[in-house]
C-alpha cells in the first residue's frame, strides 16, 4: 500500500488505473506546470469527408448545387436533391437504376440536353415574377398618376377603385385573373408617394426645359386656400423642340405675408435652387395686384431690377373686367336691385327651396336664379340673364314672401327696360371674355377682340341714335312684347356705351392702332420697314416675304411653330418674334389653376400637400413612368410595394 507521502508528492490520480489508460491512449492530455492536466482541443465529431463534384456524374443524370467546395448535387430528371455525401458513383447509379430504370444506359448528351431545360425553366420562373412585380408596380403608378389628374383623393384606389376592379375582373376573366389585380399595392401612402415621385419626374423635366430654352415667360398669381394659407402659382412658357408649350412651374405656399417682397424671394430661391437663369426671363403676367405691379417692392419690379430685358404685362382678362364695371348711378340701381332679388331667393336654402317648387309648379324651363359675386368675371351676364328670364316667377314668388319692396319694382316698365338693356349688355360683354379665355392666347389674338369689341360699341352708338335695338335682343324682345318704346332712355344708354368705350381706351391704350410687331403676324403683307426692326433685319424679312414656299408652309401652321421652323436660315428673326409671341396676355391658367386646387384640396382633404396633384393636373408634360420607375430605385419585390 502507497505511503500517504508518495500519494501526497505524485500527481493526484496518476496511479489509477483508468486514469493511467486515457493517458496512454490520449496524446492530447499533457501535464502544466501545476501537475494538472489538459485537453488542448474540445471533444467533436470527426470531420466529414468533403467530396467534389465530377463531370461525369453528369451521366448519373445528377448537376451540382449550392457551394464548389462542398457541393450538393440535383436530379435533373425529377429535381431531388442529394447531400455532398451522396457523391459517390455508386450511390448516384443506384438512385438512376431504382427511380429511372428507364434512363438506364442513356449517355452524358441526353442529360446535359435535361440540364439546360432545367436551367432555362428555372430563369423562366425568375423572369416571371420580375416581370409579374413590375407590372403591378408600373399599374399601380399609372392609377397614381389618373387620381392625381382627377383630383380624386388618395384613399380612393383601396376603397373603391381596386376592389371595384376585382369584381369586374373576377365576372368578366375568372379568379385566377382577379388574385393577379390583388397583387398591385394601392394603399393610401403608397399612392401618395407614387404621386409625389411622378410630380418630381415632371418638375425636373420642366425645370430642364427652361434651362435650355433661350426664354421664357411666366403668369403669376397668389390666392388662399380652405386651410388658410396663402398659395402661389406659377406657370412657365417656353419653347421646347418645334413649339410652343405652357405648364405650372411652382406651386408653393407663402409663410406669413403675402407681399410683393415675400413672393420674389419664394420664387427668387426657387430659381437659384434649380440653377434657372433671370436672364432667360422675357416677360411676367399679373393681375393689377399691388403685391404683383407695385413700382417699388412689386414682384414684377424686383424682377425687372434682377433683369432689366424683362417686360411686364397686365393681364387682359382682369382689364376687361375693370373697365367694363363702371356704370352711371341710374344703371348702378337697377343691378343693385336685380343683386337683392337674387340674394334674397338664394342665400336662403328655404327660400331657394321654395323658389324651385314654385317654378316647377309654373312650368318654367329653369327652376334656379344664378347667385351674383364681384369676383367671378362671368357672373353679372349670367345672374341677370336667368333674372330677366325668370322675372314673372320672381315676381309673384317676392309678392307671395310678402316683400312688397322688391316685387314692386318687376311692375315698373322703365326698371325692366334698363334691366333688359344691361341683360343684353353684359351677355355681350361676357361673349368676348369667354373669347380671351383659354391656353396659348396670343397677344395678337387679344388685341383683335379688344378691338372688335371697341368697334362694336361705335356700331351700337349708332344703332341707339337711330332707335334701332335689334342688336339687343332682349331689350328689343321687351320693347315688342310690351309695345313700348326706348325713347325716353336712349341717352342712357348712349351714355354707357361711350363711357364703356373710354375705359377700355383707357385701359387698352394703343390696342384700336396698328402693332409694330404686326410682321411678326404676317410677315407676307409687310409695305414698309417696321421702326422696331434694323436695316439688315428688314432685308431678311422681305426674304421670307418673297418666298412663295414659306407662304404656303405659313398658311398651314401656327405662327410661332412657323417662326420656329425657319429658325435654321433666319436666326435673328425667330428670336425678335418668340419674344413677341411667348409672353402670355393673361393669368387665365393662374384662374383655372385655383379651381383645380379647390376641387382638389377641399374642406374634407384641408391638411392635404395639393401641389403634387396639381402639378400633375396643369402640366402639359406626359411623365415617363418607366423612368419614374428607374429613379425611385425599385427592386419590383412585392413586400416593397
């Protein structure tokens, strides 16, 4: 028996004999420096052989999948997949001979041929569904961009326009159709961010439109919309490939005032933001605002002091109106009058409930009087239109309200005679606002109706002072059917019809003489040298003059897409007429502008950001979807839609 000393002194343990055997057997236990002993590596499994995929294994029907260094192979025949440790002849001839005995005895060739269609079927698959998500990308941006062109709010492509799709696809296609359109992403922020990724394609567009033209024009105006806050439009003209186009360029909101100051350094930062030049600015267009045309902080102002070349210009549309609202004190009352007949009937939603009942009752052909506002150009020739129409209904509808006050005046012949005239009066004067409204007015085209109409007054002078009223066909209709005369009130009207024709002088100076641009207009019936042009320019001018090959191409074009298209020989005369013909002659985009946003931006949407939908909306750029598509960096995968 060991002594209690050598068991102290020896390493514990060493004696036994189990102990003794793991230390033969296992070199990796070694003493410390303590007399203790180690494992240098942990307890594992043996290491797995890694076996290599041949080409010959080819022949087995079997291709190799996954990692080169430790691959797994596939049956080409029926897809199963073999581990790495399955790499062995033996084992992949018996999975042929078991489960293909058929293929037994076939060469490397026919399952290479198994291999490729495999290949091809499985990028078929890929492309597939790449090509399913970019279609339900692309469907989901194109019903983006139709909202937005309508105006219609963002939730409406999930509440009602894709499943309203599905019903239809699924009665019409089947369901297998209909599961394809559930696929497309259509959520409220999803359509909103499609929106404003298609409104920045257009904006960018047009900005590099401008930047590349030799200059353009703007329209401005500013208005408050439901939420309060004070909104600025801008729309740009310019010349892009061979004509002529006109779309919004900002659509911003003002922070606090809406002063002329305020509104150039909006615009003034706009501009250097997106490197266009002052420069380039021919001409501005604005009403006759004191923000817009003040000589010293108006926005057309500091323009001019950024680029002196810059014109400005008065929209026509808001002159015609101002000087068509004056009238003599006589005339003055009998609109007064008509304005409260209307109000009365219309701002009271019972009354004008009653009123409709009470024409219906009657037969009447219409059932409604039009309410009057000082803002609305049209809206004076239209109220006393429907007044006049309407005025027995409106009579007996005031006497049975008991509104002795009013319904008197529908007795008096003279009242209905001077509302009769001022019936026909505005109608007409409404006729030629109607002929100023609309894109791409020239100046030219504005300057002959102000002076068609500057004309028609002296004609209906004349016809007055022969009491002649058939150009007044509802005086004229009243005069007949009551068999009175005009006599008495001829100097009335006289009197209105020459003060009409002093304000617009007025407000139209130089309109009723010929233009110095007028060759711009047609260039073929110039006799002399306008002042406007230099010597050397007049003699290109009879060059074109004399060309009979230009004059038919000019007959059979727009006047700027000619100037344009001679552009390559007559530089110098293109130019002096783009800057004749770009600058707009009124803010009527800036008008239908606003309606847009009000439809769009109403009281159930006033938290909305409208300007991206409008841009949409008052563009005449088409967007490039695919683009669009390309530049949101898309990865067409269905969860990121």
């Amino acid at each position: 028996m060991p002594s209690s000393k050598s068991s102290d002194s020896s390493v514990p343990g060493v004696d036994s004999p189990l102990l003794t055997l793991v230390h033969s057997e296992s070199p990796q236990l070694s003493h410390t420096a303590h007399g203790k002993l180690l494992d240098s590596t942990p307890d594992r499994e043996p290491k797995a052989k890694k076996r290599r995929y041949l080409d010959e294994y080819l022949s087995f029907g079997f291709i190799p999948i996954g990692a080169v260094s430790h691959p797994e192979v596939r049956c080409v025949v029926c897809e199963q997949v073999l581990s790495n440790s399955s790499l062995a002849p033996a084992k992949l001839k018996r999975h042929l001979e078991t489960k293909h005995p058929d293929l037994k005895g076939k060469k490397a060739d026919f399952f290479k041929m198994k291999k490729d269609s495999s290949v091809q079927s499985a990028n078929a698959v890929v492309r597939y569904v790449k090509d399913d998500n970019e279609k339900n990308t692309e469907a989901s941006f194109r019903l983006a961009y139709n909202i937005a062109q309508a105006g219609k709010p963002h939730t409406i492509a999930e509440t009602l326009i894709k499943p309203s799709i599905i019903e239809v696809v699924s009665c019409v296609l089947g369901i297998d159709a209909a599961k394809k359109i559930e696929a497309v992403q259509c959520s409220n922020n999803i359509i909103s961010d499609r929106i404003q990724k298609i409104s920045d394609h257009i904006e960018d567009e047009s900005v590099r439109r401008l930047r590349e033209s030799d200059f353009f024009a703007l329209q401005m105006d500013e208005s408050t919309d439901v939420a309060g806050l004070s909104i600025l439009l801008v729309f740009a003209r310019y010349r892009h490939t061979n004509t002529i186009h006109e779309g919004l360029l900002l659509c911003k909101s003002l922070e606090l005032h809406t002063t002329g100051e305020e509104i150039f350094e909006l615009i003034d930062k706009y501009f250097k933001c997106h490197n266009i030049p002052w420069e380039k600015c021919a001409d501005v267009c604005t009403d006759g605002a004191a923000a817009m045309v003040g000589k010293m902080k108006g926005v057309t102002s500091r323009i001019i002091e950024v680029n002196p070349n810059c014109t400005r210009s008065h929209c026509i549309l808001h002159r015609h109106a101002l000087a068509t609202k004056k009238l003599s004190p006589d005339f003055k009352s009998v609109l007064d009058v008509a304005v409260q007949c209307v109000n009365f009937i219309k701002a009271r939603p019972l009354q004008t409930r009653l009123f409709q009942n009470f024409c219906q009752e009657m037969g009447s052909d219409h059932h409604n009087l039009l309410l009057h506002t000082e803002i609305r150009w049209l809206s004076r020739g239209k109220v006393l239109d429907r007044l006049f129409e309407l005025r027995e209904e409106v009579k007996l509808f005031l006497e049975e309200q008991k509104k002795p006050k009013l319904s008197e005046w529908f007795h008096d012949e003279d009242w209905l005679l001077k509302l009769a005239y001022l019936t026909d009066m505005f109608t007409k004067l409404n006729e030629t606002n109607l002929s100023l409204q609309g894109k791409n007015i020239t100046i030219f085209q504005a300057r002959d109706k102000i002076k068609a109409l500057i004309k028609k007054l002296d004609f209906w002078i004349q016809c007055v002072e022969e009491d002649d009223f058939s150009c007044f066909p509802r005086l004229n209709q009243f005069l007949v059917e009551n068999e009175v005369t005009a006599t008495l009130h001829q100097d009335k009207i006289k009197e209105h019809l020459k003060s009409l024709k002093s304000e617009l002088t007025k407000y139209f100076p130089n309109f009723t003489e010929d233009s110095e641009d007028a060759w711009i207009r047609d260039p073929f019936t110039v006799e002399k040298k306008p002042k406007s042009l230099r010597a050397i320019d007049y003699e290109l001018l009879l060059e074109i003059k004399c060309s009979s090959d230009l004059q038919t191409r000019f007959n059979s074009m727009k006047i700027a897409d000619f100037w344009i298209s001679i552009e390559e020989e007559y530089g110098t005369m293109t130019k002096k007429a783009m800057r004749v013909l770009l600058p707009f002659s009124t803010t009527y985009l800036c008008e239908t502008g606003f309606s847009a946003y009000t439809r769009t931006k109403d009281v159930f949407r006033n938290k909305l950001n409208a300007a991206p939908d409008i841009r949409i909306q008052l563009s005449d750029i088409t967007p490039d979807l695919t683009a669009v598509m390309k530049g949101s960096m898309q990865k067409y995968h269905s969860s990121h839609h």
